[in-house]
C-alpha cells in the first residue's frame, strides 16, 4: 500500500499575530498532546479568566517556529536534545529548565498484526518492508529509537526498510491505519490507539526518554507562565501526566 503524503501543517501559525490579555501560550511535543490539553483544561478552571492554548510538533519544529518568532509561554520538549537547542539559541530561560516526566520506546504493529512480529528479531523476516520510526533528524523519538536499535545491532535492518514521520503521532498513525508493518512510538502513544496498535515489545534506550520543560524567554510572556510551569510540577500536574501513562522523571 502506498504511504499517503502528510502535509505537515503548521502548529504555530500565529506568527506575528498579537497575543491576547489572559492568554497563556503553551508549545509542546506530540507526544504530549492529550496529557498537555487536560492540564490546560485544569488550569483553566482554576484560573478563570486564563485562557491557555495549546500547540503540537516534533519539538525540534516547535523550537524551530519559536526561534524565528512565534509567541509562546512555555516549551515541552520530549527529549534534552531539542531543550538544548532552546538553551543554545537563548530561546528559553535555562533557570527555569527542569525535567518533568519519563517514557519509553515501544515496538507496534496494526493490531490484527498481519505479519506476526513478535519482537526485533522479527523485523527481519520476509515481507516486512515498510517500518516507521519519527526522523531522528528532527524527531526525538526518531533519536531515541535509533540510539536503541544501534544498541539492540537492529538499526540497519530498520533502516533499510523505514518510512519516516514527522513527529510520533505521524508514526502511530501509520500503524494505526495499517500502511506500515510495524513502528517505533512512545509507550504513551501506543496506549492512545489501544484499539488499534498492539505493543509487542518495549525497546530499551541507552538515553532516558525523559522530557525537560522551560520558560520562553520573550519579552511579553504571560504572567501565568511561571504559575503553569509550577501546576505542571505539582501533585495535580503529576496525577494528570501519570494518567496518561507518563512516569516520573
């Protein structure tokens, strides 16, 4: 089956745009999408009168977006590379910069699991020939996934055989949807499409899957910001994030 061509569309198209009295803007990685919108709505309830929008990429596009000047509050990165960047580019306050929850790489197939694969070992068998991990050269389930198939001696099977995503919830959909034999997600994305994806094996990193998060360093930014970034880290902030299968960090 042919791979269908996703148009990344642009998860800050706000450029430029002035950002309202009340409004909180809160970037983050995909693979934070469902966990981000709850605390928002959380936050909101307790905060009336705030308003926090949500928006979702790879991190490395995020950032990227946010560098060339698109308004935002506060920056979740799903991995320490993309926050390094951020720190680097002075995009971020690095005294604000703490790590706030950990994932895990999984190995999925569609969930009739057409192929039978059972582990890594499997990927290797005949007919599986279309195998999709996030781009580990913007992607950091990309990064995290390659580090571990190097570590596992698997990445050039994988290689030989990849479609690349865009970001993780690009990958989890091409399992979902059947245009891959298998995929690399996060243990959290996986859960999302239960019905859909099974895990068949977890993928041991040699680099945690930890996720930093920080303070934009802009001039404007909310006042609210500090008081989210501290909701994030507290008991409440810590029992929606363990809802949504993310542990701590």
């Amino acid at each position: 089956m042919k791979i269908r061509v996703l148009v990344a569309a642009c998860v800050l198209s706000c450029v430029g745009m002035p950002v309202m009295a009340g409004e909180l803007l809160v970037s983050a990685a995909a693979s934070l999408t469902n966990a981000f919108k709850e605390l928002a709505t959380q936050y909101e309830a307790a905060h009336p009168g705030t308003k926090v929008l949500t928006s979702f990429g790879s991190s490395d596009v995020v950032l990227r977006q946010i560098v060339e000047g698109a308004p935002a509050d506060v920056f979740a990165s799903a991995d320490q590379k993309a926050m390094d960047k951020a720190v680097d580019a002075k995009a971020v306050d690095p005294a604000t910069r703490v790590d706030f929850a950990r994932n895990e790489v999984v190995l999925v197939v569609p969930a009739g699991n057409p192929r039978g694969i059972a582990s890594l070992d499997d990927l290797k068998r005949a007919g599986v020939t279309r195998i999709a991990l996030g781009n580990p050269a913007s992607v950091p389930v990309g990064r995290y996934t390659q580090a571990a198939l190097e570590k596992a001696g698997a990445w050039e099977t994988v290689k030989a055989h990849e479609i690349l995503g865009q970001n993780v919830r690009q990958v989890l959909s091409y399992v979902e949807r059947g245009e891959v034999d298998a995929g690399f997600v996060y243990a959290t994305d996986a859960a999302v499409m239960k019905d859909k994806v099974k895990v068949v094996q977890a993928i041991e990193s040699p680099v945690p899957v930890s996720y930093p998060v920080a303070l934009v360093r802009r001039a404007g930014r909310a006042p609210e910001a500090a008081d989210f970034l501290a909701f994030l880290l507290s008991a409440e902030g810590r029992a929606v994030l363990a809802r949504h299968g993310f542990a701590e960090p």
